[in-house]
C-alpha cells in the first residue's frame, strides 16, 4: 500500500489466518490477551486489558514490507503527541532475534519510544486475519472501531474516535469482495447473450468506485487488462477501482508495447512535474494527499469495461481504444507529446571529486532518504536526487547530465524543493549546478474538452 503508499498500491502476501470461531469483526468486544514477548523487552506484563479505557491500535506490520518500517517514525510521534490517551501497539509474527537485530539498526525504528509486539504466532493475528500489511485493527474502550490501512492512523481520525464520535473509516478486508477481472465481466452480460456463442455484444462501460470489490493493484491484481473469448470472437478490456490518472498511463505505456515490468516503473516512476495539467481541479484523476488513499479512492476511482468483436486486432490497438474511450466518456484529451521547455541540467562545477561514496556495502535502507530538512545519499547513485527533485510539481524537469557513473554520499538541507535558489546553494558545496536550458521533453498533457478547463481565445 501510501503505494508510494501511483499512486500504485502494492500487496505484500504473508499468509496469515486462524479458525473462524476466533475471529472479530468491528463492533465485537476484544478479549484480554496477554503478551508474550516484546523488542526492547520490557519488564512489566503487557495485557489488552491494560487499556480498557483507551483507544488501542494494533499495528500489524512485517521485516520485508518497507512501507511499514518507513511508517514507524510517523505513528511513534503521534502515540508521543496524545501521549496516555491512546496506546499504538505494533504487532509482528517473526521471531524475537530478528526483530531485535532491525530495531536496534534500522534509521526508522532505533530512535522510538513505541515497542513492538514479537513472536506473534496468530495469537492477536488470529483475532484479525490478513494477508497485507501495514494493518490497522481501532479498539476503543474494548469495543473493536474500525480496521483500516496505515493512511487512516491520523490525528484528525484519532480524535474523532476520543470524541466518541461514529467513525466512517474504509474498511481494509483482504479477505472479502474478491474479483478476478480477468475472467469475470464487471457488465452481467449472461442474462442478454444467454450461452450462445453466435450472440455477439458491443459496448463501452464507465462507472464509479465499486466497493464490494476489495481494492489491488492495476498491473499485479487483476485489476486491469484485456481477455479474449475465442467461442464468441471477442475482445473485453477492462479496469476496476483505478485512479483516473494510473488508468491513462497503464493504457498509454501499454500502447507502447512495454512489458510488464517495464510499465510497472513508467507508471511508479512518471514525474509529476512532467504533467501539463489543463483542468480545474486535478485531485479528481490523481491522489491527493489532502485525504487518506483509501478515502480519495473511493470518491474518484473508476470502472471500466469495453467488448468489442476479435477482427484480429493487437493488445497494442486495444489500450490505444481503451485511451480513446476514457477521453470521450470523461471529456478528457489525455496524450503525450513532446514540447521544448526550461530544463535544469545537472552539471560539474568544479574538478574535484567531493562526492565519492565512503559507505560501501551500507545498508540499502541507507542509500536514499529523508530526515526532516535533510537529504541523503549513502553509495547511491546521483540519479536519486535527480529522481527526488522531480517529485514536486513546481520544479522545471531536471536532468543528470554530471557525467558521475559512481556511488555518491551526499548531505543536503533542503527546506523547500520547489526553493530553487536553496537548492543549488547547497549543491554547489559538492561541486555541483544546474545550468538552464531548453530541451525538448516529453509531457503528458491532462485537458478537459467539455465544461471544464477552456484555453483563452485570441
């Protein structure tokens, strides 16, 4: 999943369950449990009972799931800022030695107040079953609240639970709403067509979030792709609770003939300052921090279905179609093309080599990260502060044209990425600039054709 989190959200399988008879579901009480092992190992016996009287987040959480060691610093710092009236309570299945040797090493979790719950072994797992994580399970004052993802544990949603407001959290079921898009129809065509294969159907489908099908991943969950049916001689395309925006790049990139993994990376990696938008309000097509993934993407994912008659036409032709669909069903004209703008060139200003890296074999959980204001690069190659200064919509695109081909360290403070006088200040204490030049780049351009964004007439 904050899928930095495309966003593309990512399902990590672990494989987690327990007999029925043990499971709860929100509005059931929470039995007391008490803990066996905690990293750092505490003295006193830790009990669910404990806090009875408090709201109580069991944080699900794994070794191999990055996004949710990255997460640990945020969640400690809210179990600091409402101090006892909450109790944050990671939980992990694996073994207490290895958890130790991450805890006490690892950037995210050495320097936190929190402990994490080891050796699970289904016994709070076994309450809450999964497959995903990071997995959020709400208890306030024993009563389970809500079973969310990580992006719901906020401040503001914390309070609201205080409050003994009623809470209306998306629900994270790994379980329940299963939808294999590649062979099931979103359309139930059965009752029209019947079985016979001489029947054929045409049409083109767009409908809004469907929240009975469990949310995944466009290109690894069946949530996006085509199918052929070789009895009827025709083609289905089809996309389930997708983001505008993800939508047109997996249809764009795919009418490139990319593979799969090569289409993965374009869409993760596509530059928002790469983006000509032309519209009125583009949180509709792509996330918006504003709200949690979950929420934004209930309001603004789409459906969509195509069935077309099999003339022999190539995938290629098909997410060309899929494209052109989304445009006229959407009033978009989604496209990339190529425009000469401002470009930042990353270039050498000096002769002496002050970047070289000395953290060879570091951590990879080192290589690239952010502290607060500081940026660091630990036996990376430079290309990652080219990719991070990419990341913010206001910047001219940038390109490394340094020439550096080794791993580099390199310290930078950096407040604002969009300040660019900040920016090359302290790029230029490793010998480095960016020269201005105007290079033609490809853009992808997002216009509204109908009651939206209109260009000014001459």
């Amino acid at each position: 999943m904050k899928m930095k989190k495309i966003h593309l959200f990512v399902i990590l399988l672990f494989g987690i369950g327990t007999a029925k008879s043990q499971e709860l579901h929100i509005g059931d009480m929470l039995p007391n449990i008490t803990v066996r092992k905690t990293v750092p190992a505490i003295k006193a016996v830790v009990q669910t009972a404990d806090y009875k009287d408090k709201l109580l987040i069991i944080n699900f959480w794994a070794i191999n799931c990055g996004a949710c060691i990255a997460a640990m610093p945020r969640i400690d710092s809210l179990q600091q800022h409402f101090g006892n009236q909450i109790k944050i309570l990671p939980v992990i299945a694996e073994e207490e030695d290895r958890v130790n040797a991450l805890w006490k090493k690892n950037r995210n979790t050495k320097n936190l107040s929190l402990f994490t719950v080891v050796d699970d072994n289904l016994l709070l797992s076994g309450y809450f079953p999964h497959k995903s994580v990071p997995h959020e399970v709400w208890v306030h004052k024993g009563k389970v609240v809500a079973i969310t993802s990580e992006d719901e544990v906020t401040a503001a949603n914390i309070e609201t639970v205080l409050a003994g407001k009623q809470v209306d959290l998306p629900l994270k079921d790994d379980f329940g709403g299963r939808f294999d898009g590649a062979t099931k129809p979103i359309k139930d065509t059965a009752s029209i067509a019947g079985t016979d294969p001489s029947v054929m159907l045409k049409y083109v489908m767009l409908s809004k979030y469907k929240p009975a099908i469990k949310p995944g991943a466009i290109m690894n969950e069946n949530r996006g792709g085509i199918s052929k049916d070789v009895a009827r001689r025709s083609v289905r395309a089809y996309v389930i609770n997708q983001p505008i925006y993800t939508t047109y790049l997996w249809a764009l990139f795919n009418a490139q003939r990319m593979d799969w993994l090569k289409t993965v990376h374009a869409i993760v990696d596509f530059e928002p300052n790469r983006i000509v938008w032309e519209v009125n309000d583009q949180s509709k097509y792509k996330y918006d921090k504003a709200l949690s993934w979950d929420e934004w993407n209930r309001r603004n994912a789409i459906c969509y279905e195509s069935l077309n008659p099999d003339t022999g036409q190539t995938d290629q032709q098909v997410y060309h179609q899929i494209a052109k669909d989304l445009n006229d069903l959407l009033g978009l004209d989604v496209h990339f093309e190529k425009r000469k703008l401002k470009t930042l060139v990353l270039t050498r200003t000096g002769q002496a080599d002050l970047l070289k890296t000395k953290n060879e074999g570091i951590d990879p959980s080192y290589n690239s990260y952010k502290e607060g204001h500081f940026f660091r690069l630990r036996n990376a190659g430079i290309a990652a502060f080219v990719k991070e200064f990419n990341q913010y919509q206001g910047n001219a695109f940038a390109i490394d044209g340094s020439g550096y081909t080794i791993k580099v360290d390199m310290d930078l403070n950096i407040p604002s990425w969009t300040d660019l006088a900040n920016v090359k200040k302290e790029l230029n204490k490793y010998g480095l600039g960016f020269k201005e030049e105007i290079r033609e780049v490809e853009v992808l351009v997002f216009s509204e054709t109908g009651g939206g964004y209109r260009k000014p007439t001459k």
